[in-house]
C-alpha cells in the first residue's frame, strides 16, 4: 500500500471559469483605453493554469493528494461578510454581474464561483486541521485578500482566507491562527477582519504604497485587544531576494513564534516576482521556495508543521508556473526535475551590493519599529 502523501492541492477548473472582463492593467477599456487582443485583464485564469500545467507535466501533482471542494455556504459567508454584502453579490450574479467595488468586477455566475474558491480555502484549512495532511496549497480563484467584509476590492470578491479560518474555528475548534501575507500588495481585506481580535495574527510584507494606495503602513497594529496582532512590513520598489529574506528572518519568523499559532496560513500572492506587470519587487522562483521553506521550520517548531496556502495574486504567466511549482515542491519535500530557465537572467539583475545595503537597513529599522509594539 503507497504512503498517504503529506501535501494536498486543492483547485477547480469552474474556478478558471470566472470572467473580469476587459481591462487594460487594472481599469476598464473606454475612454482612451483602448481594448487589448489578448482581454487585458491581468487577473486572468492563464498565469494559475499554467501553474497548475507545469505541475502536472513535471510529474508532482501525480504525488499529492488533489481534491476539489464545496462551496461554502451561506453560514460559512456570513460569519465574516454582512448579509447586504452577499445578498447584493449573489442577485448581480444572477443577472449579467457587475461590480462589487472597487475593480472588483464579475460576471454572470461569478457568486457561485466565488463560494467555490472560498470552499477550496476551507477545505483545505480543515483537511490540515484535522489531521488528515500536515500541509496543503489551495489554487483558490477569485483570490480573497483584499476583500472587505462589506466591498470587494482589487480583484477580489470573497475574504476566502477569513472564511475558512473562521469555519474552521466553529467546526473544528481551531485556536490561534497566523496569516502570512506575501502577496506584493498590502493584505487590507483580511487585515480589516481581524484588526481588532487577539486570536488571529496578521502579517503582510509588501511593496510599499503600491495598492492599495495609503494602506499597509507599519502603524497599522490593530485596536482593542487586536493591539499589536497586525504587522506591516512595506518594503521599497526594487527589494529583492536577499532583502526579502533579511525581513522574514529578522521581522515575520520572531513576529509568528512570539505568537506561537496553532496553524500558519500563507496568502501566496506570486506577484512580488520580477516580471508582474502590477509591482515592482524582484524575486524569483528560489524566493519562493526558501521563504515557504523558512515558514515551514517555524511550523514544526510551534504547530507540529500545520501550513495552508492560498493563492492571491500573480500575473506574470510567464514566471508564477515556476514560483507556484517551488513553493508546492517545498510543501511536499519532493523536487522535480524542473528548472526555470529566467532564474540566471533574475539573479544577475537582483539589487547592486550598494542598493541591497540600503534595502537591508530598511529592514533593521522596520524590525526594531514593529518589535517595539508587538502582541502588546
């Protein structure tokens, strides 16, 4: 009889199915904007599956356990959105869509799309909680961090890393939760739902004043008894592999073992990589793989390794294949024989020794900034 594999992956072809519409980066055509041949659209289903693809030729997705999921329910949603809020969602949905705020948009049938990525999220969450896998990668479409409990914002529709936590708390007795944020832009959505609870520690390392604008500074910290659980790490446009490293070593890794969680859930946006039209970090492939590999022994160390990702942003169809396959590689302990072939170009454009000097002292001044208020 074959071991049970330690890793799922969890995905939805309906999922790939949700429709934007046409945009040109992140507005809509009209106006000046002319339409583009391709749709234009930057979250578009190609980048997630030729991520999905490159892991099933590689021969890794043959070695997980791969599931799809329900979707959640009304009673999962209204645990962390108002009923306005998906009653308003579901009746856009049953007509020709629309949008649900700020470029937020969908069409018709995007409801139940976006209860079916949220159900991936879910599902996974209480496969790892319950023992069933020590981790999993939720390849979750519409993404979620951004969402509000009453707006969608930035692409996204559901708060679907929320929503699992909060299922799995009520149904399976989850305790403390860390959400590691590393999509390039700020996690405002799922920082919003928890700013002003103890129970679940909020992280995000991302590009500075990149999106949404305003947001995502380090005196965001939380109120009431959320004092101290939410930590922002901005980092300048141009930071890099090693100056990502140096913030996860000296800020996030002492943030999470402070708080000692009982899982750590990753929102694996991909769009920190070189080449995504929508930022302007410089990571690549190996990044991604030694940062999930640096939460990893952290997991061990305080919750017996549980780790759930997300997947959040990434655009760049060209690159997140790559960065997704490393991180899932990671997860399960298995490499493949892939080799992204831009990693040489991307290492030899990483910051000049003088810049990354720069950056790293960003690092340290953040780090004695935000230790100095936190889980007070």
């Amino acid at each position: 009889m074959s071991e049970q594999p330690r890793t799922a992956f969890y995905h939805d072809e309906r999922c790939l199915w949700h429709s934007t519409g046409e945009a040109v980066l992140f507005l809509p055509v009209g106006g000046w904007l002319q339409p583009l041949a391709s749709g234009g659209h930057p979250e578009s289903p190609e980048s997630k599956r030729r991520f999905k693809s490159l892991m099933d030729v590689s021969g890794l997705t043959e070695q997980l356990a791969v599931h799809s999921a329900e979707p959640v329910t009304r009673e999962d949603l209204l645990r962390v959105h108002p009923a306005t809020y998906v009653d308003n969602f579901r009746e856009l949905s049953a007509g020709r869509g629309g949008e649900i705020g700020p470029e937020a948009l969908f069409s018709h049938g995007g409801f139940e799309i976006a209860t079916l990525s949220a159900g991936l999220a879910k599902r996974a969450v209480a496969d790892v909680v319950t023992g069933r896998y020590r981790n999993a990668y939720a390849l979750s479409r519409p993404p979620g961090h951004h969402c509000l409990p009453d707006e969608g914002m930035g692409f996204c529709l559901l708060a679907n890393i929320a929503i699992a936590i909060e299922a799995a708390k009520a149904e399976h007795g989850l305790g403390k939760v860390a959400v590691l944020d590393w999509d390039v832009h700020h996690g405002n959505g799922t920082q919003a739902v928890y700013y002003e609870r103890d129970d679940v520690l909020t992280v995000s390392i991302h590009q500075e004043n990149c999106f949404p604008v305003d947001s995502g500074g380090t005196e965001e910290r939380g109120t009431g008894a959320g004092r101290g659980h939410n930590l922002n790490v901005p980092l300048p446009p141009g930071s890099g592999h090693e100056t990502y490293l140096a913030a996860m070593r000296d800020i996030v890794l002492p943030a999470l073992r402070a708080f000692s969680p009982d899982l750590v859930v990753i929102a694996s946006g991909l769009d920190a990589n070189m080449v995504d039209p929508l930022a302007r970090q410089l990571l690549y492939a190996d990044s991604f793989r030694q940062m999930t590999a640096m939460v990893m022994e952290l997991a061990d160390e305080v919750c017996d390794g549980r780790v759930v990702a997300v997947h959040e942003g990434g655009y760049a169809e060209s690159e997140v294949p790559f960065c997704g396959l490393a991180i899932v590689e990671t997860l399960s302990g298995i490499r493949t024989e892939v080799v992204d072939p831009f990693e040489e170009t991307f290492v030899a454009q990483q910051p000049s020794e003088r810049t990354l000097r720069h950056q790293l002292e960003i690092v340290a001044e953040l780090a004695e900034e935000l230790h100095a208020g936190l889980l007070e």
